[in-house]
C-alpha cells in the first residue's frame, strides 16, 4: 500500500527523535516538521495538519515536563493519538446484524469502485456466514449488469438485475422483494454512477432509496482525489443518508491518507478499504489499529535493506514466503531466537522497532531476556520435527509435553510456559498472513534461488514487530517495558 511511505516518514521521524540524546525545542520541531511535511505530501488539508502540530505542541509542552518525565514516550503517544483523530469521524456506523435481513444501498460517482466493492462486501460477509445477495440497479452504464454478474458468479453469490427494464427503481425494488422471500440477510443495492455530481444522479439515487428504505447507505470514493473527497463526501451527504463510507484503491495513490482523513472531517465513518482489484483485496477499516499499522510497518525499505545487509541474499526468501502463508511453526520461533541472540543485545533489535528503542529492553533486563530465550531454546531442543514444523498447537498434548520437560530438565510448568509464548506469538505473526512482500526486484530474485536453500535463519522478528506495531505484545514477551 502506498500509505506504507507515509507511515515509513512518520516512524522514522519518530525514531530520530527517540535517537536524540536530549529531547529539546529543536528536536521535537525538526520531528513535528518531518511529520507535517509527509502529511502534506499525501494531501491531508492544511488545516488539519497544522491543528495537529498545534496540538501536539500543547500536550507536550517540554518546559511544563518534569525532569522524571518520559518525554520520547510522550511525544509518541501524542502522535499516535492525533493520528488517530484525524482519522476518526467520532462515531460509529451502522452494522448489520446477521440472519436479520438488511438493505444496503451502494452509491458513488462512476468509477468509484461501487460495483467491484458491492462484491467484495458481500464476498466478505459470506465468508464469514452470512447470505448475501447482490442487486443491480445501475441501468444507466452499459455492460453494468453483465459486470455484476460475473462478479457475483465469481464469487458465487446470488444476484439480480435486468437486460430489459429501464427503471432503476423497479429493478431495486423487485430484487430486494425477491431476496428477502429467499431469506437473504444481506441485500446489497448497486447504483449507477455518473462522471460527475448530476441532479440527474443524486435525483435517482433518492428514487431508489426511497423505495427500497435501506438500512445502510454505504458511500463509495475513489481515494487519489485525496483532500477534495471532502467536498464529494459532503455533497453525497446532503443528498442522501450516507451512513458509511469505503474508500477505494487506497493501493495505488499516494493520496490515500488525505482522502482518509477528508472524509473523517465530514463525520462520516469509513468502514472500508479497497486495496486491489481482486474480491480478497478488501480490509476492515478500523482507526487505532489502521494508525498502529500503519507506523508499525513503517519502514518497509528499511527493512528490505537490513535484510541484505545481515543475511545472505540466498537465505531469505524461505522465512518471508512462510510468514505471508501464516505458518508459523515453532521451528521458526526457534530460529527467529537465535537470530536474536545472533544479532547481538537484545536492546539493539528493539531499536529497530520505530518509536520503542530504550525503554523497551531497560540495561538490567537484558540478561533476564537473553536467559529466558536460551530456556526455551533447550526445552525445543527436545521436540520432535514433527512438533517443531506443525502449525497446529494441539498436537502438543500432555505426554509430549512431560517428555519435553524431562529431556530438557526443565518443569512442565516452564514448557507450558514457552507454549502459551508460542501461541501468543503466533497470534502475532498470522497477521502477517497474506502480507504483500516487493513483488518485483527483490522478491523474484529471492525466489528463483528458494528450493536451492535450506531455511536460512534470518533476523526477522524485529522486522516482523515494526511491521506489526505490536509493541506491548513484545513488552509482554521479553519481561521488559514499564
Ligand atoms: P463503478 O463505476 O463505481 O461501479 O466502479 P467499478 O467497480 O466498475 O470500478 C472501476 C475500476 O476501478 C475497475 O477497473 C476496478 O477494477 C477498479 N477498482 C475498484 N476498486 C479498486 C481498488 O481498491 N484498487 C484498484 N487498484 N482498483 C480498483
Ligand atoms: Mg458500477
């Protein structure tokens, strides 16, 4: 996703400041003008930019924090939460409640991505259980319904619509009727779109709302108009109950966090974002964990970069093609321990995360740290390949883990110990499932040498944690934080 740059400048000038060895006026400017100049760059308004600067500045007032005062952690945090509010719309959006049946109204311009969205939100609540349906509404582009049905073929969900009928209304009306007597839950309306805001269009879209009373209004954005989506979004919103909001093709434009943070300002909620042209390419959007990510995977070319300087090119490609399937073993744990302990103080590969350098892995936790992982590495030391490979935790029953424990010295209490560990970090490491790794350059040329390597060890876990922003999760892990 493009938004990886943005992010990418965010961190790294959150960790140069975290770098500085006094934490002064200048410092904190130069952090806030990096900051303000990567928001600009991907077209958040002026004004909101600026009221962030400002209210950073407020809450880290450097002269009003005592000397006891955690000043890096401070100015963080109050990123992080401007971050988040610009982004917030401040209230939540309707949801629709499976197995109760729920009319949902797409709308947009043309081009949007209505009709490829409409597919992937349904696509997406089916996977999950629900019963979709799809109705095409749109008469007014030609070829419309041919592509809603493909789609909806594609992704085998039932759909309605018409060679022959002209009127948009009566279509709507008709398959929401047929759909609800199938006992669907999920009806979703897709709308024509014009090139431009027409009365003709907004006239149309109210016809049709106003006959098929949908629960959810669900307004559809192209994001590389970037700051301008506020106008669009509010013109929408004067015309018709727009409850929602996705906001599409949020992979291809550098513009995507202006558009996110336009349409916050006009208090609509986005639910969603498109990140591709495919049905899977579709993610919840939800502002803490988007604004975490977000600084979280920061430095994707940083960390491309550190991987060829620590590993040879050879050995890479094993572990990241493992990590995008989310199959995480316990071998890999294993492995990912020893780069740490490889690579040197633990506090180094915590420095890497953005933002979390010192204060994550204080002086005098380190040996603590250090010891903890050379335990757990004994007690794998007594598993099984098979139980070193398997993905799946409950193969790790009662008489395995007596035996690990007495192979390795250790009490069963500890090996249960580094299982829930393992667990946990699983938990972590599958969100890197399906993760996009550089498709061209770097990965093809790891790939063509894959099968030619054995699993070569790579210092990836410090990456993985950048990418992810799970910081407590790690505080957790190594004992350390405050
Ligand atoms: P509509 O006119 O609003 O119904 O828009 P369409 O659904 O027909 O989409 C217009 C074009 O945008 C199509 O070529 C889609 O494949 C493409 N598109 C839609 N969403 C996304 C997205 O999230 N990313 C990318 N790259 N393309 C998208
Ligand atoms: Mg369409």
């Amino acid at each position: 996703m493009v938004l990886a740059q943005l992010g990418g400048s965010i961190s790294r000038a959150l960790q140069q400041m975290s770098n500085a060895t006094v934490i002064d006026e200048k410092v904190l400017n130069e952090c806030l003008n990096e900051i303000t100049r990567a928001l600009l760059q991907a077209d958040v308004q002026f004004k909101l930019v600026r009221d962030m600067q400002t209210n950073i500045k407020k809450i880290v007032n450097l002269e009003d924090l005592a000397a006891g005062h955690n000043k890096r952690k401070i100015i963080q945090q109050a990123v992080f939460n401007e971050l988040c509010k610009m982004l917030d719309a401040g209230k939540p959006s309707f949801t629709p409640k499976k197995g109760k049946p729920s009319v949902v109204m797409f709308v947009g311009l043309q081009g949007s991505g209505k009709t490829t969205t409409c597919t992937k939100y349904a696509y997406y609540h089916q996977k999950k259980g629900w019963k979709p349906a799809l109705v095409c509404a749109d008469t007014f582009r030609a070829g419309a319904f041919d592509q809603l049905k493909q789609n909806a073929t594609k992704a085998k969900i039932p759909f309605y619509g018409s060679y022959m009928e002209s009127d948009p209304v009566k279509i709507a009306v008709d398959g929401v009727e047929r759909f609800k007597k199938e006992n669907c839950d999920l009806i979703i309306v897709d709308t024509s779109g014009r090139h431009k805001q027409e009365a003709a269009l907004f006239e149309e879209m109210r016809q049709v709302s106003e006959a098929t009373k949908p629960d959810l209004v669900i307004f559809v954005m192209d994001s590389s108009i970037g700051q301008a989506a506020f106008d669009q979004a509010q013109a929408f919103k004067q015309s018709v109950a727009v409850g929602a909001v996705i906001v599409t093709k949020m992979d291809g434009h550098a513009k995507g966090g202006g558009a996110l943070s336009a349409v916050a300002a006009t208090k609509s909620p986005v639910i969603f974002i498109g990140t591709g042209e495919h049905m899977d390419e579709f993610e919840v959007f939800d502002v803490k964990p988007f604004v975490s990510r977000l600084l979280g995977m920061g430095d994707w070319s940083g960390f491309m970069d550190k991987i060829h300087e620590v590993v040879p090119m050879d050995q890479q490609p094993e572990l990241l093609q493992k990590l995008s399937e989310g199959n995480f073993t316990l071998r890999i744990m294993y492995e990912q321990f020893q780069n740490i302990l490889k690579m040197g103080p633990i506090s180094q590969v915590f420095s890497m995360l953005p933002g979390f350098s010192a204060e994550l892995m204080p002086k005098g936790r380190e040996k603590e740290s250090q010891a903890k992982i050379k335990r757990y590495m004994t007690m794998m030391d007594s598993m099984t390949n098979e139980e070193l490979d398997s993905s799946n935790p409950k193969i790790m029953n009662e008489s395995r883990i007596m035996r690990i424990a007495r192979g390795s010295g250790r009490q069963v209490r500890e090996v249960m110990e580094m299982l829930e560990e393992y667990k946990r970090l699983a938990k972590i490491w599958s969100k890197m499932k399906g993760l996009k790794f550089p498709k061209k350059g770097d990965m093809s040329a790891l790939s063509r040498n894959m099968n030619a390597q054995q699993m070569g060890g790579m210092g990836g876990l410090q990456s993985l944690m950048k990418q992810m922003g799970s910081a407590k999760d790690m505080m957790g892990m190594f004992g350390g934080g405050n």
